[in-house]
C-alpha cells in the first residue's frame, strides 16, 4: 500500500520522521509513539491526554524568513555527535579505555543533562558534561501536528482544524540556560573539568545578538565552558542531518560578563599573578 506525502508543513520531524518522506505509513508510527533518538516511547504527553504522546522533533517557524527549528532536546542526541565532538575535551582519556553517556547527574548548581565519561577497568578517569539546549514553543503545536496528520490520511484525529499555532520562546530559553550555566560552571573550573552547552546554531545566534558574547572567541582547550553549536539541515532522502557548525569557549568569569554580573574576585589567583609580574624582567626571558 502507498501513502501520500505531505509538504509544506510547520511540523518537519514527528517520532523521528521527516513529514516530507515519501510512503510513510503515519497510522502506525503516531501509534507505536516511538522515538529512535531515546530507543523508547516518546515522554512528551499530552496534559490532558497522558497517554498520547505529541512526537513533535522539529518545526518550521517564521513568515518572513523560515527557519527550521529543534524543540526536542532528544534529537539533539540523534546521531550521537553531540558526543563524538566532546572527545577531545576528555584530556585523560586513552586507547583501550570504555567511553560512557551517563544521563542526569546531580552536581552543585543542579543537573548535568549528560556525563561523557572516560572508563578504565570500571573506574571513571576523566569525564565532560554535556548541557543539550532546544527552543521552547509558546503556544502549541498540537493542532499543527493534527493537520499533518489529517492530511496525511490518519483517521480519528481532534483538533486538526483548530486554528491556534505556536511561537519560539526565544528570550526565555536563552536566559534560562544561560543562567543555568553560570551556576554550574564553577564546579567544573574548580575541578579542572569542561562543561558544553550543545545546542542549534540559530540559538547561538540569538544569545549572541542579546547577550555581552563579543569576548567570547573561538574554542580554546583551556577554558572550561564550551558551546557547540549544530546545523539542522535537509538531505537528499528529506531526513535531517545534524552537522556540527561552531565552536566557541569561556570561563567562569566570561560567563558572568556575559551575563553582565560581576564575577567574584578570585583573591588567591590575583596574589599569585602579582608575585609573577613583580617578578617578570628582561633577564627572566626564556631564551631559546
């Protein structure tokens, strides 16, 4: 049996599918409510429905210029790169060692959403964490998902000619990672670790139009917070690809002069870095 396409929708991705796929049998993959990005039944329910899940991975929002956008942080995970780009920064990390994805672990300042760790004989010797950022919606996208649907030829659908529609909460998403990151990242600088925000380029875009971003530059292996941001492109067969488009770094002081707050002053680094510069002549330089 062949089944219509569909384009031209808000809704791009639904349980991991691109709408826009050819011979989709949607009766039976909005039934099954599984996400291939966790292996399990999509956790994103309805309020007043708990057990339907809405499986809505990504949209396209915007009149004037469209973008496509990731509102499901579980996409993100999609294939594994938001992982595999984070490698690098396990600097004790060796051949022969286990590498693990470890899912919500409690550190002062809150949850990590992810630890990448370095294992060696069941003993961690090196992790990273990993925050994973999408753009929230105002609104929902329910009814949109329901004229998908309808039009895709599901039966026994409500809503779908609802005429109510979403937004991006933009400046709320941004705050709140932001200021999540600033209470966390002193605990991976104490420890000399790096935390990364994985997130879509065009959110990166955004914080750095509305945020003090102009002293933060291109990833340095020496500064423990790290942004990597991602494209969300289309491919030939119409499924998305998540390609990594940018990296960038800061501490945390970079962090809170981004967020203008005055970053506490950190006497006993300041004591030393004057004993150095006290010391400092021509007769110190390293000659090679």
């Amino acid at each position: 049996m062949s089944y219509p396409a569909v384009t031209n929708q808000k809704v791009l991705e639904l349980f991991g599918i691109s709408t826009s796929a050819d011979d989709i049998d949607w009766s039976s993959i909005v039934e099954a409510q599984h996400c291939p990005f966790i292996g399990q039944q999509c956790w994103k329910i309805r309020k007043s429905q708990p057990d339907i899940a809405i499986g809505t991975c990504a949209v396209n929002y915007g009149i004037r210029n469209p973008k496509d956008i990731v509102i499901c942080p579980d996409r993100m995970l999609g294939n594994g790169m938001i992982f595999m780009d984070s490698i690098h920064l396990l600097r004790l990390h060796e051949p022969g060692n286990e590498l693990h994805k470890l899912p919500q672990v409690e550190i002062p300042g809150g949850n990590v959403d992810y630890f990448l760790a370095s294992v060696r004989e069941d003993k961690v010797v090196d992790f990273v964490g990993i925050e994973v950022q999408t753009l929230d919606t105002t609104g929902t996208v329910w009814p949109d998902r329901q004229r998908f649907l309808e039009l895709a030829g599901v039966d026994r659908l409500d809503d779908f000619d609802s005429t109510k529609s979403f937004g991006m909460n933009w400046k709320m998403t941004a705050k709140t990672i932001l200021v999540q990151l600033h209470h966390k990242i002193e605990t991976f600088e104490g420890l000399g670790k790096h935390l990364v925000l994985a997130m879509q380029d065009v959110l990166l875009h955004y914080i750095k139009q509305q945020f003090n971003f102009g002293h933060i530059g291109s990833a340095k292996l020496g500064h423990s917070l790290q942004f990597h941001s991602y494209s969300f492109k289309k491919r030939d067969d119409h499924q998305r690809k998540l390609q990594l488009a940018s990296r960038l770094s800061t501490d945390a002081q970079g962090m809170s002069t981004a967020l203008g707050l005055k970053a506490p002053a950190n006497i006993e680094l300041q004591e030393i870095l004057d004993k150095l510069e006290e010391k400092i002549s021509t007769a110190t330089l390293l000659k090679i």
